[in-house]
C-alpha cells in the first residue's frame, strides 16, 4: 500500500508517479509513497514537516531567527519549505546547487565556498546533507575551524537519525 523512499531517490522518483500532493510538488521531492484509491501512485513529503516538529519540540519556536540550511538535496528543500518562515533562510550549496529552488521559495543560496561568511551571523544551523550518515559516521559538513566561528548560543540540529549523535553534534 505504500513505502518510504530515502536517498537518493527522493527527487528521482517523481517522473514514475501518477500524482503529487501540493506540498510534495513545491518542495520537488518525496519521501512517501502511497496507491490513491483509484490505484493511482501517489507522492508526498513529510520530511519538512517532521524536522520542524521536532526542532522546535527540543529548541522552540524558529520565529525570528536566522536560518543556514546545509545541502540542497531532497531533505534540504523539504525543511527550507518549513523553516522559511524564521527571521532569514540562507541555503549553502556547491556548484550552484539548490540556487533555482531558493528563488522559487525566495529565500538566499550561498555557494559552500562562502559557509564562513555567514557562520557567526545566523541563529540556527540544520545539517541536510548526508554527511555524517551512516558509512560517513567520521565526518560533519563543517570543519573544527568553521565550527569555532559559530556562536555558543546557536543551535546545530542534524537531520541525519543514524547515528543519534553525529560527528557534528
């Protein structure tokens, strides 16, 4: 009756279905799948929705606060949608990556190369990336130096659920 659906598929497996629910079309990516009730093969994404739950279940609300997003894959556009409606949303990609999704939801996109020039000004900081996941458990998306520039008072969430506690955690 349905299925998740992880990296690196999230994106890949839109053309294959027959619909998408509105939110899962903005976001452009999918995490869930279901057969509507005339068959059909349905997508939505809950990733958003479930990362923005359980941030502000720990932290609080994200209402005036600055946003750094790292990574721009299926994940990172699902929480972007839901935590664009802190103070900012800044998105960090390479190559320009993720730059044509941060304009269609009017949010900034920096490429990684200039993660450090935001580092010390931005309130929260949320891993979308998969480094630090499973067979990558030894590594974070940001380096001890980049780290040392961000403020003790800013909040560092991973979305990553494998390992509980990644390297940069």
């Amino acid at each position: 009756r349905g299925c998740s659906v992880s990296m690196p598929f999230k994106e890949k497996v839109i053309p294959f279905l027959d619909r998408l629910d509105p939110l899962a079309k903005k976001i452009g990516a999918v995490n869930c799948l279901f057969r509507g009730k005339d068959g059909s093969l349905c997508g939505t994404n809950t990733d958003g929705e479930a990362s923005i739950l359980s941030y502000e279940s720990e932290f609080g609300s994200i209402k005036g606060k600055s946003v750094l997003i790292l990574g721009t894959g299926g994940v990172a556009k699902a929480v972007s949608v839901f935590f664009s409606s802190g103070k900012n949303l800044t998105i960090v990609g390479r190559l320009g990556h993720g730059k044509s999704f941060s304009k269609s939801i009017q949010r900034d996109w920096i490429d990684w190369v200039n993660v450090d020039k935001v580092l010390g000004s931005v309130d929260i900081v949320v891993n979308c990336t998969s480094i630090g996941f499973l067979g990558s458990e030894n590594l974070s998306p940001l380096t001890e130096a980049q780290l040392q520039k961000i403020p003790k008072n800013v909040n560092i969430f991973d979305v990553i659920y494998q390992p509980l506690e990644t390297k940069l955690i």
